[in-house]
C-alpha cells in the first residue's frame, strides 16, 4: 500500500484525494481506493483545519505547517506527495518532493511561470520520482470521444481549432473574492484556469504550441467593473452595502434569493463544514483595488505542425460551459457543454453530443451517456490511473498528463497573459528557457 502525503489541505485536496483514500462508506460519491493507498500527513498554512478534519473523521493524519516539509518527509515517509495547495506554491513542493525520490501528483497548474516549469522538469531528470498533473478534462466521457475520433482519422489532417471557454455569473466571480485574483499567487486566470483547456487541446491535436499572440483585459470585475456600486454612489461603501447592490451578489445570495438544491450550486459551500478563512479571507470582494489580472481573452495560438487555436474567454457570462470546433480535411467535429445546466437561464441537458461533419458527407450526432462524478465522471476514473494503475483506454488513448504537458499548458497561458501586457506575440521557447 503506498503512503501519500498532501501539500495544502484544500476543498480538492479533501474532496478528490483524502476522502477516497480514507474510504467512507457513507460518502460514496467520492469513491474508496483505501486498499491501495493512505494518507500519512498533510501540511497546510492553516494547521488547525488539519486537526479539526482528524477530530470529525476520525482519522489520524499526521498535521504539518506549511514550511515544514522537510521534517513531514522525514518523520512519516510518504512514497509520493499530493500537491493540492495554491498554485504559486507548487513548483517549491514538487522540486523538494523529487530532491527525496518521491512520486509527485499535481493539481493544475503544475506551475504559475515557464520558469518554473523549466525548473521542474530538470529535477525530474535528477530524480527517480515522476510527475503525473491531474488534468481531470482529458478524462471526462466526451472528450475520450472526440480523442478517439481524431486517432482514428475522421478529421484527416486537422487544420484549425476554435474554443469559446464561458464562466458564468455564480462561478466566475468567485475567482475575484480569493487569492486567485492575485497573478503572484495565481498566474492569472489564463494560467490557473484556461490551463485545463489549453491541455485538452493540445491533447486533442497532439502538438505542441509555438506562438500566442492575445488581447484581454479586466472587464467585469476590479474597481473599475461597471458593476461596481461604488461608481455610482461616488463614495465609500462598506462591504455589506456593496454586496446589497451587487448584481451578482443580489442574483445568488441565498439568504435573500431562493436558490435549488443541486450540485451546481455547491461552490461556495464548506466542505465538511471546514472553514477556510486563512486562504479565503472574508473582506476580499470582486472590486477590489488590487485586483490585478484579466477576465477576458481573446488569444490566437500557433502550433509546430501549423495548427491554430483561436481561444475567446469570458470569467462572467449568463452560462457556463464551452463551444468547441475543431476542422480539417476529413471534415469537422462540434461540441456544446453547459456544466452548469441547474445554474443555466434556459432549459439544457446535462447529455453531452459530439457532432461529426465529413467533409463530404452526411452529418453524425454521437450521444455521450452522461458520467456519475465529478467534472462530468472525470474525478472517478483519474483515481483509477493515480491510485490503482493506468487502464488499457487510458494507454491507448495517452490520457495520462505528464511534466511537459503541464509545462505546455502553463506556456500558452504565461504567453496569453504576456502577450495582452506587451501587445506582442510571444513564442513558447522564450517561455521554456
């Protein structure tokens, strides 16, 4: 049985890995893998949140401060560690988890910088332990499909890609009232989140990226959003009575608006009654002044092979999910996803269809059946590759994300947010150097 230790007790570290390899009967959404792996230590800024886990599960994981990782390696001996803490914080835990020869799960983004990146990846070489980034998207049913697809040569040779990438009213926010907000912590959003789709397009087109040229800003959120109740009011409003006149605040409070009982609207939630209030203070709100990254991209990237990849995002729209064409000389393929259907303002299936189009030829609507789990079914079957052992879909279909991958999506997004700053295109080897 192999002993994991997790770096930053979060709402995913908890969720996705501590809870599956406790095993709890009681919580079978979360799947058992105890008999192949134990938690034998964590460490977080926030110890107290550690111990208080321990106390209402009943478990008996070792507590650590964040800066202790040394004496946690030292004292429990994990075979591999489980990085789940904010971003900016990863590459200083992976190098020193492959300095001991241990194995290294990471949560996306792998890194906040191609710097980084590049630092990580040469500890790799050095050490005997491996890097697997949790790219959870690459696993979710439909895109398996659309994967298979491609190997199979219904698009001939691919030509061009267009993702429209939409968070909405109730997500979207959220990012802004965190540490997510801070590009120092975070990388910005074209790091921390668009990094996800980054990957799954360049898994989907099995290149690697060259160029990123990028325009963005900050748009519906900062001091400046037009949402802002201070714009109007032209004076200083406490946080209470900016909230009382904040669109988005008004249109998901609970308190004042009832809202269903669903799993889509479980974000804001303590997960098991664990407050966080060390990494989400509760005076940070979506205007404040030191705000300093976009929510909004518009981005065009260039691959080694001639691909491009024109990529819009939006962190504030009335649904969440993606449009997705990808074109070439067999033909087209489309997809719609809300992920959000509960939270979607008109009526939606959670049923996903993968639309084929021959170039010349007659139109095929795949039905995807609708996965239990997290992140469309996608949580569930990357414990599987993590814990138990890679399936045989997940070798033919090279779904399993390594270090350079990771370093590629980090790249792109690095290049996004760069290439909005300078009004330059930016080229991937300037990143990884």
């Amino acid at each position: 049985m192999k002993k994991y230790a997790i770096c930053g007790f979060s709402i995913r570290g908890i969720a996705q890995y501590v809870i599956p390899l406790i095993g709890k009967p009681e919580l079978p959404e979360y799947g058992d893998f105890s008999k192949y792996g134990k938690v034998v230590a964590a460490l977080d800024v926030d110890v107290e949140r550690i111990k208080t886990f321990n106390e209402r599960q009943h478990t008996s994981i070792q507590a650590y401060g964040h800066d202790e990782f040394e004496r946690m390696v030292k004292e429990t001996k994990p075979d591999a560690v489980i990085i789940t803490s904010p971003d900016r914080t990863h590459a200083e835990y992976i190098i020193m988890a492959l300095k001991h020869n241990l194995d290294v799960i990471v949560e996306k983004p792998m890194t906040i910088s191609g710097k980084q990146a590049v630092e990580v990846i040469e500890a790799e070489k050095k050490s005997k332990g491996k890097i697997r980034v949790a790219f959870n998207m690459r696993y979710q049913p439909a895109h398996k499909y659309i994967r298979k697809m491609i190997m199979e040569g219904a698009l001939g040779k691919i030509v061009n890609v267009e993702l429209i990438h939409n968070l909405d009213t109730y997500h979207g926010p959220s990012y802004f009232e965190r540490w997510n907000r801070k590009r120092d912590i975070s990388g910005g959003l074209s790091i921390h989140k668009s990094c996800h789709e980054f990957d799954l397009m360049n898994w989907f087109i099995d290149d690697v990226p060259e160029e990123i040229f990028s325009f963005g800003g900050l748009n519906y959120f900062g001091p400046n959003s037009v949402f802002n109740p201070q714009k109007k009011t032209k004076k200083k409003l406490s946080k209470k009575e900016i909230k009382e006149r904040c669109p988005y605040y008004r249109k998901w409070n609970p308190e004042t608006v009832p809202l269903p009982e669903s799993k889509h609207m479980q974000i804001y939630k303590d997960t098991f009654n664990l407050p966080y209030k060390v990494q989400y203070p509760e005076e940070l709100y979506i205007y404040d002044e030191d705000i300093d990254i976009e929510d909004t991209y518009s981005a065009v990237i260039k691959y080694k092979k001639g691909i491009t990849l024109t990529y819009s995002f939006n962190a504030s729209t009335p649904w969440e999910g993606y449009i997705l064409g990808i074109n070439g000389t067999g033909g087209r393929i489309e997809a719609v996803h809300y992920f959000a259907p509960d939270r979607c303002p008109f009526p939606v299936s959670e049923r996903q269809t993968v639309t084929y189009i021959p170039l010349f030829g007659t139109r095929q609507v795949h039905d995807i059946p609708v996965a239990t789990g997290g992140h469309g079914g996608a949580d569930h079957v990357i414990k599987h590759d993590l814990f138990v052992k890679e399936t045989e879909e997940s070798k033919k279909l090279g779904i399993c994300a390594g270090s350079m991958a990771g370093a590629y999506a980090v790249a792109i997004g690095e290049g996004v947010w760069k290439s909005v700053k300078s009004g330059n295109p930016i080229k991937v080897s300037e990143i990884l150097k």
